[in-house]
C-alpha cells in the first residue's frame, strides 16, 4: 500500500496504569511493562521504537534489565 501511515506501537496504551507504575516508581521488565499498559510485546527495531514512544510521555530509567 503506497502512503501508508505507519501505526502507533503502543495504541491501546492504559495511561491509567502508566500513571500508577510511574507514581509508584515500580521496576519492570520490557514484557512486563507491555503486559501491564496493554500493549504488544515486540522486538527489534519496533521495540525500540515503542519505548521511544513510551518516553515522549514519561521518563523512565533502565536499571540492568529493567525499566
């Protein structure tokens, strides 16, 4: 398809949950984290991608495995 938008890698985000995770400062893994926003689990360049996302709207600092 020519001039496809590209979709979103964390559409359906529960900004609830990332509001309680951030408040409460919790420490997570990658899967974890997506299991917790209700987002995909994915990998590669499109996991990185989607944490770039997910820090345009919080900061998060990664400690060893963990975000």
């Amino acid at each position: 398809m020519t001039g496809s938008k590209s979709q979103s890698n964390i559409e359906g985000l529960n900004y609830d949950e990332l509001k309680k995770i951030c408040d409460e400062k919790e420490m997570l893994n990658y899967k974890q984290l997506c299991e917790r926003l209700d987002i995909p689990i994915l990998n590669g360049t499109s996991k990185t991608k989607q944490i770039k996302e997910i820090n345009t709207i919080c900061k998060y600092e990664k400690n060893w495995k963990k975000i």
